[in-house]
C-alpha cells in the first residue's frame, strides 16, 4: 500500500507545471475570445457579427448535449428546456439587479461587453461582473433542475429519459406563461419582495429588456470553456465510464461502475451549460425572450447537431453546430423543406451511417490524417 | 354535482382517446422495445386525412343531407390511408435497423416523427392553418342529468373506442395472430424458431397501431372539430400524454394501456375543473415522474428483469 502509494506520488507531475499545463488551453481560449472581441468585432457588420454569436452559442448547446446523448447514450430531448430555465434565471439576475442597484436595466458593461460603443470604456466593468454572476446563477439553476428531472428517469434503463425530458420542456414552456408581466421602473422593483421578483418574467409576452451583455468574448470564452470541460471529461475516468454505460449498461454495470451516478452527472453537466448558453442567449441585443425558446424545435436542431457531428464526437458537434446553423443562410430558397430535409438527413444516416459522420472519434483521430508524420489512432476508439 | 358528473364525462370522453392511442405506442413498445415517437403523427395524419376526405366526398357527392353513414365511411379511409403509412414507414425506416442500437432507432423514429410533421406542414400536403372538418353527423342530446347533457357526439366517440378496444383484447388474446404478437413479444428468436413469422407479425403490429390511431386522429377531429396543423404542438403533447398513460398502465400491457388513458383522462380534467386549468399538463408529466420513481413498470406491469 504505501510502497504504491510512494510510486504514485513520484510519478505526479509537479504542481506548477501540470497548473501550467492544465491553464494553457484556457489561456488560448481567452486569447481568442478577446482577439474577437477587441480587434475583429468593430470591423465587420452586425449581421454576420450575430451569426459569429449564433454559432458560438449552438456549439455550447450542442457540445453539453453530447456528453449525455454521445457519451453516456442516453436521450435528452429537452435541452431548449434547460437553456430557457438558464435564460430566464440569468436574465432575472442582471435584469432586477441592475434595477436595484443602478436604477436602470441599461447594460453597464466595457469593451468586453456587447457596447457598439468602445472608445473610452474600461476593458470590465460592474456590469461585466454581475453578467458573469448571472451566468453562473443560470447554469446552477437549470444544473439543479438537471438533478430533479434526471435521478427519476435516469434510474431506469430505456428512453424514459427522451420521454421525461420532452414533457419537461413543455412543462417549463406551460409555466414560464403563467407569470406576471415585468416590472418596469425601479419604483416598482424596489417595491416588490426580492423573493417575488422572479415571478415576473412577462408570461406569454416574452421577457425584454434585459441588459445586453452578450459579446463575441463572453460567448467564445464560455465556448473555450465547454469544450475543455467537454475534452477533460471525455479522456478522463468519467468518460471512460460514460462510454462503457453507453457500449454496454450491464457490463458496465458488472465492472462496478455505478451507471446512474454517471448517468445522471453526466446529465447535470449537460444542463449546467446549457443553462449558461441560455444566459448568453437571453442577453443577446434584440431577443425578446420567451416561452417558445423551451420548445421542441430548438431542442430538435440541438440534437440534429449532436447526431451529425457524431455521437461522442466533441468536434464534431462543434463542427455540426457551425454548419446548422449557417445552413439556414443557404437553404433560405427551400425554407420550408428545411425541417423535411433534416428529417430525411437523420433517417438515413441512423441506416447508412449509424454512428454520425464522426463517430465517437474526434475530427483529427481519423485514418484520413494518417499520412501526417505523428498521427496516431485514438486510444481505446472502436474500429 | 353536476361539475363533477360533467367532469367524469369529459374525462371518459378524453380518456378513451388517450387510451386508444395509448394501445399504439404499448404494442409496438411490447414487440420491438422502443418508443415509436411517430405513433403521434400517425394520429394527426388520421385527423388531417378523415378531413381531406370528407371534404372531398361532401363536395362530390352532391347529397342534400349526410347520410348516416357517411362518418364510418370517412373513419375507414382514414383507417386505410393510416394502416398504409403505419405499414411503410415499419418496412422503410425501422426494419433496416432491425438489431442496430436502441438510441439509433429512437434517432430513426424522431426523424420519422419530424419528417411527417414538416412535410404534413408544406404548403400542397395539410398547409401551416388550422382547418375544420365538416359536421359528420348531427349532434343532438341523448341524456341529461341535472344540468349535464350526454351528447351524441360523445356517446359515439366513446363507444367507437371502447368497441375496438374490446376488439383489440379479442385479437392479442384469443386469435392466431394475437398469440403470434405475445410470442414474438416475449422473444423474437425463439417465435422464429417456432415457425412464426417475426416479420410479418410485427408489420401487423404496426398496422393495427396505426389504424387505432387513424380511428383516435378520426375522433378528435370529430370531437373539436377544428383541426390543428401537422406541427402543432398540441399533438405532440397528445401523443406524450398517450405515451404517459401506457407507462401508467404499464408498457407493453394491453389492458394496462385502456387503463392508463382512463386514468390520464381522469387526472387532467379533474385537475382543470378542480385546480387549475392552464397547469393541466403539468398534472400528466409529474404523474409520469411519481410512477417513474415509485412503480416503474406501471400499474398492471411486472417488472421484468435485464437479462444479459
């Protein structure tokens, strides 16, 4: 035991260098995420800026949904739901706490914030601060809910799961409608009970007015992040776990994996982000937030990515979400068939190509590089 | 007391809908073990295609008065037109993933479920408006007690379902066939090695689904009248409703499927009269999250072990 435990402890890699190490992509993300923002952002119109955020926000949604419908195999069919709960609890945040605390729902961010504006503004600000806060409220909010929706479900073997998850968007659709209209001056914010404010989130009207936060940094930076945590748990003991419920539940099972625990923090994790792509969704210029958000046809493009990309394919879901949603800009002709044509794209994939056009395997794993010096074939991949 | 007599009405009304479509779901989810998500979109086509029809046949037929029989003629075109697709889309998009994964088969069967939507949405198929079908049959009081009136409309409607679900018991139970769909239903390998043809069963598996949903798409038109687009979510609601209550009963259990829909009927319009009615749905699903978590095999189903 100790004389294993001295072994183990000699091969540990030094604690600043592994700190290094393990920061590095990080740091590569929030050099992407800024070099958006400060130096491409003022250059190109507001049009194809948007898309750059659309895309960025997809490949959150779609990337979170692999790991519970790619690595786990099990079926989300209620992503929209936890990016609307995200949405809607991080807008509550900014929205009522900018009115507490300023007296005005006005963005108060800087250069990193989504400000047309960016001669003489601070890099971060207060509200940048409060942005982050909410996001970070959002993805915990609709984790939480992951947990209520997912232990029930995920105990059972099946497609419970698809089943629960559908009737959980629809619910949170019914009840996002039922709320009261927001509040619009900060007299009447600061009149209301702090533990009423989020029951007034506008009901069927949608929710507007919330602060525009959203930026190409914040949007790219949560995306560096997703993928990271995406990547880490895929090549570490969870996503070997994950893989083995998705290969084999019984045999994973045997080998004393505890396949619920895993299935449902799988399904947490998944929600979390989503929750946070929702508060980037919700603080997005011009969106008037509301209960159709949850509906099914969002959460049928999220899985229309994932199953594109791959099922288990962390890139390759990035790549499917690039590609749906620019598709829309190219089908606008057909607009009306895109729904068909999609449809027909998933039926034939499950019988020509079942495991998506990745596969489990990353973009860059694949025999097609093989010619590159260094290449090698993925560790544990099947075929 | 005339709230509740109206009540229970309504909610066998609705029940009995519940429950015939309820029938689809659990039969194939018996034989085949997973969740025929397009089994709802079968049932808006049978709604969409028993009002094109008696649409056209109104408008051709030059009668002075619909005949009486008129409405059965429309329930088995929509029957037949329903019992096709059921059959096509068995033999085109399921049955080449006979054996491949679960999760790539529930993908097929979400695809199926989009592809019916969206191309019942184009504009030359059912159109993105909501129509209304022609009044099929007068409808008139035939009993009232107190203040409720038990209409002919009503009465039809539940007694459509109600006959063919004792048709349906007669069938899985008594007949050749009905034997062949529980062997298969217990083991699809060893119903082929006992000669009984796995294919062919489960095509009238689908078949006889689908026409049950024909007949649930043929009364709820015939119930509202108006008729809602394919992509409606309202019908994706039905048919999660219908699916919940074939868990509550108990997947794969016939009879436990009429009992389910009975009961979902029960829970959401005593829970619209008595509670509140806009959270209606949200009785049905917190129902599915209790049997989830404290009976999961439903309430006629035994729990069946995972064998390797």
């Amino acid at each position: 035991m100790s004389l294993l435990a001295e072994q183990a402890r000699s091969m540990r890699p030094a604690w600043g260098g592994s700190l290094a190490r393990g920061l590095a992509p990080l740091a590569a993300g929030l050099v992407l995420a800024v070099v958006l923002q400060v130096f491409i952002r003022p250059y190109i119109d507001p049009y194809p800026a948007k898309l750059l955020l659309d895309i960025g926000i997809n490949c959150v949604l779609a990337v979170s949904l692999t790991m519970v419908n790619g690595f786990t195999g099990q079926f989300s069919m209620g992503h929209a739901g936890f990016m609307a709960v995200g949405g809607y609890a991080s807008g509550i945040v900014t929205y009522y706490a900018s009115m507490r605390l300023w007296g005005s729902p006005e963005a108060a961010g800087g250069v990193l914030s989504g400000i047309l504006d960016l001669q003489g503004l601070p890099l971060v600000t207060k509200g940048d601060v409060l942005f982050l806060f909410s996001l970070l409220v959002g993805g915990t909010v609709s984790g939480l809910l992951g947990v209520a929706v997912g232990l029930p479900s995920l105990r059972l073997r099946g497609d419970y799961l698809a089943i629960v998850t559908l009737g959980f968007g629809e619910i949170v659709r019914v009840l996002i409608q039922q709320t009261r209209p927001v509040l619009g001056t900060a007299e009447e914010v600061r009149s209301t009970p702090t533990w009423q404010l989020p029951s007034h989130v506008g009901g069927s009207l949608g929710f507007s007015g919330i602060p525009t936060y959203t930026s190409l940094f914040w949007v790219y930076l949560a995306v560096a992040v997703t993928l990271i945590a995406a990547f880490r748990l895929k090549t570490g003991t969870f996503g070997r776990a994950f893989l083995s419920i998705r290969e084999d539940e019984i045999a994973a099972e045997a080998m004393g994996i505890k396949t619920t625990r895993y299935k449902v923090t799988a399904f947490v994790i998944a929600a979390f982000f989503a929750g946070i792509a929702g508060g980037l969704f919700s603080h997005t210029l011009g969106i008037g937030l509301s209960a159709e958000a949850a509906g099914f046809l969002k959460s049928f493009d999220v899985i229309i990515m994932v199953v594109l990309g791959g099922l288990g394919s962390i890139s390759g879901a990035a790549a499917a979400a690039v590609v749906v949603t620019l598709l829309p800009e190219w089908l606008r002709p057909v607009a009306e068939y895109r729904m068909v044509i999609y449809a027909l794209a998933l039926i034939l994939m499950m019988i020509f190509r079942p495991k998506g056009l990745f596969g489990v395997r990353e973009i860059w794993e694949r025999a097609a590089w093989s010619w590159l010096p260094g290449w090698r074939p993925a560790k544990g991949a099947r075929r | 007391m005339d709230q509740f007599l109206q009540t229970l009405k309504d909610s066998m009304a609705i029940g009995s809908l519940y429950a015939l479509i309820a029938l689809g779901y659990t039969m194939v989810y018996g034989i085949l073990k997973f969740i025929n998500f397009a089994h709802s979109d079968v049932v808006v086509l049978g709604a969409w295609s028993s009002l094109v029809f008696a649409n056209w046949a109104k408008t051709h037929a030059g009668w002075e008065q619909t005949p009486w029989w008129f409405g059965s003629l429309v329930l088995v075109a929509a029957m037949a037109f329903c019992g096709t697709v059921g059959f096509l889309i068995e033999r085109l998009a399921y049955r080449p993933l006979r054996g491949a994964p679960r999760l790539n088969v529930l993908i097929t069967a979400i695809g199926v479920s989009l592809f019916l939507q969206n191309a019942g949405q184009l504009e030359f198929i059912f159109g993105t408006r909501p129509r209304s079908i022609p009044a099929l049959v007068v409808d008139r009081s035939l009993l009232t007690v107190g203040r409720v009136h038990l209409n002919l409309l009503d009465a039809i409607g539940f007694v459509t379902a109600v006959a063919l679900m004792v048709g349906l018991d007669w069938l899985v139970f008594r007949t050749k066939m009905g034997r062949a769909m529980r062997a298969v239903s217990f083991s699809p390998q060893t119903a082929g090695l006992m000669g009984v043809p796995v294919d062919r069963v489960i095509s009238f598996t689908f078949v006889l689904g689908s026409v049950l949903a024909a007949t649930g798409g043929f009364l709820w038109a015939l119930k509202y009248t108006q008729v809602n687009q394919p992509a409606d979510t309202g019908w994706t609601l039905v048919g999660l409703k219908a699916f919940v209550a074939a868990v509550v009963g108990g997947i794969g259990n016939v009879r436990g499927a009429m009992l389910g829909g009975l009961a979902i009927g029960v829970l959401e319009q005593f829970g619209s009269a008595y509670l509140s009615s806009s959270l209606s749905d949200v009785y049905v699903f917190s129902l599915l999250i209790v049997v989830l978590l404290f009976r999961p095999s439903g309430i006629l189903g035994q729990a069946v072990p995972e064998k390797v």
